[in-house]
C-alpha cells in the first residue's frame, strides 16, 4: 500500500493480523496515529521477514487482533 492510513483505517482493514507500518505520524508523545502499510499477515513469521528485508529506520509492528490469554508480552 502505498497511501497513508490512520491506525483506525488500519485497524479496520487488517483485523486479526499483523502488520509492519512504515513512514509513522505520532503525536508529542510517539503515540502512533498514521502510516503506511509495508506488510500484512495473519502469519507473524511473513511479516518477520519482510521487516528484515526492507530495514525501514522507523516503524511500527502490530498485531491487531486478540491475543490468546496464554501469551506473553515482552518489551
């Protein structure tokens, strides 16, 4: 894709999948608010590899359905 899309549109097109957003809008305090799709996926793995192979300097990965209640989150 190669338009900009707020992360409500972006929400919305991709439910259950995870997505790579490049080209970020954040506010003051880096809360994202828009980008463009660079991939997506309901396979984590396919957007793995497509983040290593373009390298954006800043962007955003998503997993925009529910987690499972047995998975755990690192920072």
């Amino acid at each position: 894709m190669d338009e900009t899309l707020t992360v409500e549109q972006i929400e919305a097109l991709f439910p259950s999948e995870w997505v790579l957003i490049g080209d970020l809008q954040t506010d003051e305090s880096q809360r994202l608010l828009a980008g463009k799709v660079l991939c997506h996926s309901p396979e984590r793995d396919e957007v793995d590899r497509k983040l290593l192979e373009l390298r954006p300097n800043r962007f955003a990965f998503r997993y925009l359905g529910t987690l499972p209640e047995d998975t755990a989150l690192v920072l």
